[in-house]
C-alpha cells in the first residue's frame, strides 16, 4: 500500500506553490475590497452625521447663548435682591435653589458665586450655622461621616443642611403657634 502512495502522490512543484499563493492573493484582495466599500459607506454616513450636527449647532449655539444671557441677568437681579434680605434669607435661598442637601462650606461657595459679600464676616462658616440652626422650622440638619483632607485620608463628621418643603414648613409654624 505504501509503494501505491508514493505512486498517487504527486510530487508539489514550484508551479503549484504559486498557483496556491495566488489564489490565497485572490481571497484576500477580495476580502480587502469588501471591507473598504464598507468603510466608504461607513463614511458616508459619518459625513452626514457631521452636517446635521453642524447644522443642528450652528442653529442652537445662539439661542442657547441668548436664553443663558437673559436667565443669568434674571437669576443675578434676583441675587441682588436676596443679597439685601438677610445672610439667614441668603443660606435658605441657596438650599432651595440646589434642591438637595448642602454642607456649610458648599452653601458658601454659592452664595460667593452669587454675589454675595461674606467678607464683612470675621467667620463666615461660623455664621452660615448659626444661622441656618435659628430657622429649624424651614431647614433640617444632620451629620453625616465623610473622607476629608486633600488626600481623603480621614474620616470627619459633616453636618449637612436641607431645606424644608413648603408645605412641611407651614405645617410646622402652625402647630407652633
């Protein structure tokens, strides 16, 4: 059986080698132009993709820019009236504005952002709590443990302050009374 193998097996030339080389060429050349009519066509659709948000910009931007400009000239003519109330008015005002829970330093942060003069105090964050703690009726106050210190290396208790709904508030006062 074995001198019958040697008989049927052919001997691989130089000739066919190449034939299998160029063949295995072929696949792969059309394989390659497949995959870049797909990119043409991927492109394509990006181009489009970039008019219309081009489009959609160029459309925006001023609109955007324009109602930003009027809300910030609303929102600061309405800080410079709540900057004349007191720093107590100020502190509530910012809470309701954030709608969530804030620490004595981040209600500072935003009333300075707002406007607001706290340099006439000798301690402004003293003075954030004390007056926030004088109106229990309209804010609640809790403690809260938190990683502090510019690595966040240590664990400090931080008091948090939330502004009361209106409705709660209300409900408050005139069981106080």
């Amino acid at each position: 059986m074995k001198e019958q193998d040697k008989q049927d097996s052919k001997p691989v030339t130089r000739a066919d080698r190449y034939e299998a080389d160029l063949e295995k060429a072929k696949r792969e050349l059309e394989q390659v132009e497949e995959r870049l009519e797909e990119v043409d066509q991927e492109k394509l659709a990006l181009e489009l993709r970039r008019s219309k948000l081009q489009t959609t910009i160029e459309v925006l931007g001023p609109i955007c820019r324009d109602l930003g400009e009027e809300e910030h000239d609303t929102w600061t003519s309405d800080w410079a009236e709540i900057a004349k109330s007191s720093i107590q008015e100020c502190c509530y005002r910012a809470l309701v504005e954030e709608g969530a829970p804030l620490s004595a330093i981040s209600i500072r942060f935003r009333l300075e952002d707002r406007g607001i003069n706290l340099s006439r105090y000798r301690n402004p964050l003293a003075v954030i709590h004390t007056s926030l703690k004088r109106i229990p009726e309209r804010v609640h106050s809790y403690k809260k443990q938190e990683w502090v210190g510019s690595d966040s290396s240590r664990v400090a208790w931080v008091r948090y302050y939330e502004a009361i709904k209106d409705s709660v508030a209300e409900k408050s006062a005139a069981t106080n009374q």
